[in-house]
C-alpha cells in the first residue's frame, strides 16, 4: 500500500479552488452524515448517478447527477482519501491552467469520468458517486504537465515502513495500471463492485486531452497580459 503526502512542484497561484472545492465536499459530508440510514441511501441514490436510471426523471434528473455525484461520497475515507489527492496535485494543475479554467476542467473530467463508466456498464443499478472521476482527470494532467516532479509516498508493506521521494511519472503510471488491471479485470469477470475503474481510466485520459485543449489558451493569456505592462 502507499499513499501520496506531498510533491516537490511550487504553486503558481493560490488554489482558492481546490480549497474551495475540498470545503465544499466535506460541507457535503456534514450534511449527509447527519442524515439516517434511510434517508442517506435515498440522498446517494438521487445525487448519484445510477446507470439503469439514467432517463428515469426528466432531463433535469438525467442532467443535475453528473455534476452533484461529484460532491458525494461513501464514507468518510472514501471522502479523505479524495481530498488528499485533490489537494496534492490539484492546486498545481490550478496554477497552471488558472482559476476558472480550473473549474471547467475539473467538471468536465468528472462528467466524462462518469459517462465513461455508464458506456462499459450499463446495466448497473449502482449510484456513481465521489470526486474520484474529476480527480483522476488531474492526475492525468499532472503526469503531463509534471512528470519531473518528485512525490513524497508513504509505503506500507508489512514490516516495511518507510517515506520515500518518487518522480510522478512512476507514482502516477503505477496508479494507472492499477486502474486499467482493475478494470479490465472487471469486464473478463463481469463483476460489479464498489470501486468505478472505468470511471478513474476515463477521467485520467479526458484530464490529458483537456489539458491540451484548456493550456496554450491560458500560456496566451498571460503572454498577452506581460506583453500590455511594457
């Protein structure tokens, strides 16, 4: 097992969206903590987007999942383990593109994360819920953007303890063939189960194509805007 701690890579911008973005989700958290069992699998259920229901509801139904599943999580691990990541290689990946391409592209890493697991498992009665989607999508602009950068992990293998600096091209690889194994693995099983690989592959694909699309626009911007100061 290893967890990411911390990277090497120097803000470019203060992430007022990726805290922005954490606080929202554990605002979320609060709230449906507070709920009962009942009315908790009713909110998942609703804010969730569940595959085998999709036009179910009207379009507003169909439409407002894939953006309020993003906010939703399982427990509060599943909601820790999100916001770790997020907060390590998101505000980065904020400094690069700004702040409010920043939101488009996390929206729509999470939106293509969830259609991409729609796509490979229609059939399912299971909510997708979590910002797992959205954030695979920044690691996989991470990967692009930093791959040089060092990721402090903290490793875990028994009696093996240790903290240890990794470039993030073989932290963020690994984390990838972890996915895709993973996934593939649930189509030659034909399992359905807690975790949305295709989801985490989709995300982390649209997050490098995104990447391309949203950066040179932003390396324009700011070129423009050093070039009006002379």
């Amino acid at each position: 097992m290893f967890i990411p701690l911390k990277d090497s890579t120097l803000r470019i911008r203060p992430p007022f969206i990726t805290v922005g973005i954490i606080s929202i989700n554990f605002v979320v958290y609060i709230y449906q903590s507070s709920l009962s069992p009942v009315d908790q699998r009713t909110w998942i259920y609703t804010t969730g987007v569940v595959a085998d229901q999709l036009f179910d509801h009207g379009i507003i139904g169909f439409i407002s999942p894939f953006f309020t599943s993003l906010f939703i999580h399982g427990g509060f691990l599943h909601l820790a383990g999100n916001m770790l990541y997020l907060w390590i290689f998101g505000n980065n990946i904020e400094g690069t593109l700004g702040h409010g391409k920043f939101i488009l592209f996390y929206l729509l890493s999470g939106i293509i994360a969830t259609l991409c697991q729609i796509l490979l498992t229609p059939q399912s009665n299971l909510p997708i819920i979590g910002a797992s989607g959205a954030i695979s999508g920044i690691l996989g602009a991470y990967l692009i953007r930093y791959p040089r950068a060092r990721i402090q992990i903290f490793i875990w293998l028994f009696i093996f303890i240790r903290r240890i600096w990794i470039p993030a091209a073989y932290v963020l690889g690994f984390w990838f063939l972890i996915q895709l194994s993973n996934g593939l693995g649930a189509i030659t099983f034909r399992q359905q189960g807690g975790v949305a690989w295709f989801a985490h592959i989709g995300g982390f694909l649209a997050g490098i194509a995104l990447l391309f699309i949203l950066e040179p626009y932003e390396r324009k911007r700011i070129w423009k805007r050093l070039n009006q100061n002379y």
